[in-house]
C-alpha cells in the first residue's frame, strides 16, 4: 500500500522530479540537495508519518549522467504504507546529505553504503567503513569491481609453514 | 584486553576508537588524586556469548559502558555482489547462509521478493505449506534464542529443554527436505516437497506435546532469581528511539510498538488464521523474551489451525521459465527435457523494474530489494538484515549498563552474524 503519488507533488513541487509506480509500489524522485527536507517533512507530517526507515540502499548505474542511486526505503508504523525515495548523485560529486538527524536508525545504512558503494554522507557522525577493512581498496559493489576481487589477497603474507610436507 | 597506554601517551583526535580525555597522573600534579582514567576494552571476535564473530570496544569508566563501538565484517561474503552474478533460482542456496539458524524464513523472503517481481501466485497449498514451515521455523529460532541466552548469562539447563525440541524440529525438516540446516526448501513458485502424511503425524503430536514444554521452559526461568535480576531493567529502549533505530520484530514490539509484517502486510495464509500479536511494556530483556515465548505459542497455534485447514492441490505452480518441471516428466518428455535445460542454463527471466518486499523473519523484518534490468540475474540485490539494522543501536542500548551486561545486551536482539554481515 502507498499514499496517493499526486500528494508528493503538490506538497513538493519543486524537489520531487518524478513519480512512478510499478509492481504496487511507489517510487518519488527528489533532488539529491533536498534529500532531507524532504524525509523530514515525510516524517513529521501527519498525512504520511513516515516514522521508520526500513532501508538505505544504492544501484550503479555506470552509462547514466548521474552514476549512482540512493534508495530509501520508509515505512509508516501507523498508515502501514510505504514509499520509495530516490536521489541520484553523479560519480564526479559523489556525495548526498545524510539523514541521521531524521532517523537514528540510518547511521549504519549509509556507512553500509559508503563501505560497499563509495558514496559520502555528508554530515554522516561516523562515516567510516563498516563490513570491509579499514584499508581496503575500493568499492565492491561498483559494476567495474570484478567478482573475485582485484588480486588485493594474493599480496597477503602468510604464516612460514614447515618445510616440506608434513609426515 | 587492550589497556590504554600510559598517560603520557597522546592519543590523536583521528584515533579509531575517538579521543580519551586523560585525567593527569599523578607525577604532574596533585600526588594525593587517584588516578583515574578510561579504559578500552576489547571484546571478541571470538567470544563465546556473540554467536559468531563480533568485535566491541568497550569505553569503560570503571565497569560502567561509556560507549560500544561494534566492529562488523568478520563473517562478510559478500553476498549481495555474488548474488549479481547468479541467477534466480541459484541465490535461494545462498540465503541459506544469511540467518543459518533460521534458514527457512531467508529462502522465503527471498523467493517472496522474487515472485511479487514476476507478479505469480503459488497455489493455495502451498501457501499454507510455507506457513506451517516458516512458523516451525520460527518455533525452532526462538527456542535457539532461549536456549543460548539463558545459557550466556547463566542458566545452563533451559538449553537442554530446549534443543530437545529443536532437535524434533530439525529432524522433521530433514524429513521434508533433506537438509537440516540449509534447507533450500523454498523455491520461486512454491515449495519442492509435499507434507507426507507421516510428517503430518508427527507435526500432530509434536504440537499436542509442546504446550507443556512451553510451561516447563518458563518454570525454569520464570522465577528464577538470576534470570530476572539480569534481563529485567537490562538494554532498555524506549518505543520512540526503537523506531527511529528502526528495530523490527521482538526487540521492537517488546518496546510496546505493533509492528509485525505478517499482520500489517499479511501475506502466505496468515490473514487465513487467528493469532495475535504479543506486546511488551518495559522494552527490556525481559519484555523481550516474553514476548518471545509468546510468539513460539502463537506460531504452534498457527501451524495447528493451518494443518486443519490445509487445502488439497500442488505445493509449486508448473509454468515453464519459472520452475522446472517434474523430474518424471523430464526423463519421458522431449518438451519438458528442453524445458529443464532452458531453465538449468538460462533461469527466470523476470520483468524489468525494483521491488522492495519485507518479510518477518524471528529476527525482524527481513527485506529484499531486487533491481532487475530485465536480464536472468539480479542487476542489484539489497538485503535488509533485521541483525545489522540492530546493531547499529548497539551503541545506544549499553550506554550506562555493565560490563556484565553486554552479555545479555548482544543476546536481546538475537543477533546471528551471517545475516548482519552478509
């Protein structure tokens, strides 16, 4: 279920860029720069009380102007509906405002984000990466990031072993 | 354990673990002040109460928490990036790995995101069959959960009780499947096996037996003065910061907010059952594991309503390019022999487009986030793991507690690392 896709608009005019729907669910374009205007306005007002972002997610889009899209998925405890927001950023200025003031819960999504995607939450607490180490080399999930990784574990020294085979 | 170095060392503002404010020692100022100062503490990754590999520092004032800071990554596989390279039907083995102790709830989330993107029903069957699964699944998550817990935080015996039904669970599910563990039970468009008529038998009497069991569980623990004064007032969270940390499942209803998938979204046969939604007051560990106790009846009353109501008919829809056809057929039929190929070689083809779709696995909302770009792999899967999201709170749930009580606040979310970090 989803609120009515006009309603985005009218309250929006100027941040929303498009509206879609698809497979019953809502999908609102925004400005990357109104990012969290416009989720606080989702949260706070009452038509909506969006209170609960249930994820932040990202898609590489590499032929695209605008590279990457940041996916944010809410949800109203109380309405029981749900929408999508989406903001692209373009690899050249890969940085889109954080939404922590909006939702605690986002801390650790967007530093997922960063960690696996490569894009900067600005004014993030904490940005740092989360699931990989602290000097790894790039971001997996980029479509030009091969699979199997760019030859980073073959450089890894490893434990002297006895010599020859263990009887 | 990792002490802070001598005072005299200056820890830098860009340190990893933030700067520590150092009271002077006692060689440059007043001789009579005790020194006092804070103390990071490391803890695991291996640590026997973290049920995996988690690491947390600890900024300790005395054996008060000022700050955890949980270090993630150490089970990272990353599943979402092999999933790019895989098609439909061959991610379902790799959620098996996601939540192992609750593998069957992973596949179906996953084959549930699946489906809503081609837009097909699976027969009524096996709705209900994947009902009755997901519950006993749920049954079999909890009683993992209370059976460790109270073994972390000091009473041995309920993980005798209750690994003794698990053990039935399990055994049932190998009967089903084969697997006991990763079970790929659940496949796009229905389920791969039928309820046999002696696994319906024994389903039977385990339910009639387990009501008591439950009563024996919570005897254990119910009174027990250890259990109570360690979970009661232990990682509490108000409704409104739960929310806004955007806790699912026990940890966020034992806050008191009435969020559950199955009954805000109802999909399979829940909207077919009557059941109800246990709540907590306090939002503490106590809250949450009668909650959780609560959940495992309300499941058993699910699984015997379903098992009443169970509609004849097949448990997987047969349309060629979605699921293979019946190995009997393959083996006579040249049609379904080229049906098998296609699908072994080529897969499911959904259309293009992105869905999100949540599920309620025993942990919380599991979500998946498909984008297809039209082709017989994802373009991009997300997995919204209830373990992650909850650990992002972390922090904020051990603030002022003990040391001692990071035991039972890593245990409160019933966290399994392979899901949170993927």
């Amino acid at each position: 279920m989803h609120p009515p896709a006009q309603s985005f608009r009218e309250r929006f005019p100027d941040a929303v860029i498009g509206v879609k729907e698809a497979f019953g669910e809502l999908t609102v374009s925004v400005r990357n720069d109104r990012i969290v205007e416009v989720c606080r306005a989702l949260r706070d007002d009452p038509e909506w009380s969006f209170d609960f972002l249930s994820d932040v997610s990202s898609v590489d889009h590499p032929d695209a102007e605008e590279r990457f899209e940041v996916n944010y998925h809410l949800y109203s405890i109380d309405k029981h509906h749900r929408v999508r927001l989406k903001a692209r950023v373009s690899e050249e200025d890969c940085r889109i405002a954080s939404v922590t003031s909006v939702w605690a819960g986002a801390n650790f999504m967007e530093r997922e984000v960063y960690d696996l995607m490569g894009i900067e939450f600005v004014n993030h607490p904490d940005l740092r990466r989360i699931l990989l180490t602290d000097d790894f080399d790039g971001f997996p999930l980029r479509k030009d990031y091969p699979t199997e990784g760019r030859g980073w574990r073959s450089t890894f020294e490893f434990l002297p072993t006895t010599e020859g085979p263990v009887s | 354990m990792n002490h802070v170095p001598t005072p005299t060392t200056k820890r830098s503002s860009t340190d990893e673990f933030g700067v520590i404010e150092h009271v002077p020692d006692a060689n440059d100022g007043d001789a009579a002040v005790l020194r006092t100062e804070e103390l990071l503490l490391n803890m695991g990754p291996q640590h026997p109460s973290t049920h995996g590999v988690l690491r947390v520092v600890l900024d300790l004032e005395g054996e008060r928490i000022l700050k955890a800071t949980p270090h993630l990554g150490y089970l990272h596989r990353g599943t979402e990036k092999l999933a790019e390279g895989k098609t439909y039907q061959q991610i379902v083995t790799l959620t098996d790995r996601l939540d192992y102790v609750c593998a069957m709830t992973n596949n179906f989330a996953y084959v549930r995101a699946v489906e809503k993107l081609l837009g097909v029903q699976v027969p009524p069957r096996a709705e209900y069959v994947r009902t009755i699964v997901a519950e006993l699944q749920r049954i079999s998550g909890h009683l993992f959960w209370l059976g460790t817990q109270a073994l972390d935080i000091g009473a041995m015996t309920v993980f005798f009780y209750t690994f003794r039904e698990r053990e039935i669970l399990i055994e049932l599910f190998e009967k089903l499947c084969g697997a006991r563990l990763t079970y790929s039970y659940y496949k796009v468009g229905g389920v791969s096996d039928d309820l046999t008529p002696d696994i319906i038998a024994a389903l039977r009497a385990f339910l009639k037996a387990f009501p008591d069991k439950i009563i024996e569980y919570n005897t254990l623990l119910e009174t027990n003065r250890i259990w109570l004064a360690r979970t009661k007032g232990v990682a509490v969270i108000s409704a409104e910061d739960a929310v806004s940390y955007s806790l699912t499942g026990p940890t966020l209803r034992g806050s008191g907010v009435n969020y559950d998938v199955r009954k805000a979204e109802p999909y399979a046969a829940y909207a077919d059952v009557e059941w109800d939604v246990p709540l907590g007051k306090n939002g503490d560990t106590y809250d949450r594991y009668y909650i959780r106790l609560e959940e495992i009846r309300q499941s058993a009353r699910i699984v015997s309503q379903c098992l009443d109501k169970l509609p004849e008919g097949p448990v997987s829809i047969d349309v060629p390019g979605i699921t293979f056809p019946a190995k009997e057929r393959v083996m006579v039929d040249m049609e379904s022999l080229i049906h098998h190929f296609k699908m072994a070689c080529e897969g499911i083809r959904p259309p293009k487009g992105e869905i999100y779709c949540a599920t309620e696995a025993p942990k919380g909302e599991l979500g998946f986030y498909i984008n297809s770009d039209g082709g017989n792999h994802p373009y991009r899967l997300k997995i919204r793991s209830p373990s992650f999201v909850h650990l992002g709170a972390f922090d904020h749930m051990a603030r002022g507690y003990l040391i001692a009580d990071i035991v039972t606040i890593f245990g409160t979310y019933d966290v399994v690392m392979g899901e949170c970090d993927r």
